[in-house]
C-alpha cells in the first residue's frame, strides 16, 4: 500500500455505499463555483430524476493543488472504482465538469512489449471529464460491471468538448 504525501491527504474513513459517488474538492479559488456543483450533485438523477443522489464530499483545505497521482495513491479502498475531482478545470469550466480518475488505471510504460503490445500501443484512459449530472450514471455502470471506464471514457471523448453527459 503506497502512503500519500502528505499525511493531510488522507480520505477519511467513509460507510461508503458501492453507488455512492466520492467527489474531491481540489481547487479552493470559488466558493459560489464549489456550491453550484454540490448543488448539482444532490440532484435527483436517472432518466426522470427518480434516483436519490448519493454523494460523498471531501472538502478540506489539505486537498488544495492535488494531483491526480496524490489522489489515487490515497484511494486505497478496494471498493472504490472512480473518484472524481472538483479542480481548477471543474472550477473555470462553464459546464462545471469534474475529473473522474479510474482507480484500477495502471502505468503500462515499465510492462515488456514482447507480452503486452497491445497494451502499450493502447493503453486503458485514466481519466475523462464529466459533467456533474453524470457522475451518478458513472458510479452505478461501474459499480454494476455494466459499463467500464473505456466505454464511458469514449463517450466523453465522443463529445465535440470531451465532456461526458448524463445518458
């Protein structure tokens, strides 16, 4: 197990629900941005907004100027498939897109290419943006084993802004 960092940069021991999504505030320059989209995040969503929104929000200044890399060496929790980062991009994005980061996304540079070529000339995406009404839609597909992160890491990149819609 790879410790972070900063001992700060710890996430705390949550009951987390397989379906409930972990957003990380990592950007502290706006408040009235922050409160737009955890506003959005506790919406209903679903086809007709007949889901509950679960949501589990890390706000604490230690989290200020984290990397992906800092964050997913704290994202030890077997369990957690995504997490998603409320950054500088969320913040300066007129949609408010957040980072979703595959916690399973593994360096292929250091694998023999004689064994996984394929791999490395293709490798898995590690992250996409996401608008956050469509956070939900991504926690439950994984969680589920409905969708992987590839399928929903296209369907971003399909978008003519790279940002991933509610479906």
């Amino acid at each position: 197990m790879m410790l972070p960092e900063n001992p700060e940069r710890v996430l705390p021991e949550i009951g987390r629900d397989l379906f409930d999504v972990l957003v990380i505030r990592t950007d502290f320059s706006d408040d009235e941005v922050w409160n737009e989209v955890v506003g959005e995040l506790h919406r209903p969503w679903g086809p007709d907004g007949e889901f509950a929104a679960a949501v589990q929000l890390v706000d604490a200044p230690a989290w200020s100027g984290a990397t992906a890399d800092e964050v997913l060496a704290a994202a030890v929790d077997e369990d957690l498939v995504v997490v998603f980062l409320a950054d500088l991009g969320t913040m300066q994005s007129p949609a408010r897109a957040l980072l979703a980061l595959s916690t399973n996304w593994e360096e292929v540079s250091g694998l023999d290419p004689v064994y996984y070529q394929e791999l490395i000339e293709s490798p898995e995406p590690r992250e996409f943006r996401a608008l956050p009404a469509a956070v939900h839609g991504v926690q439950v597909g994984l969680a589920l084993g409905n969708e992987d992160f590839a399928e929903f890491a296209g369907a971003a990149s399909a978008e003519p802004d790279q940002v991933l819609r509610p479906i």
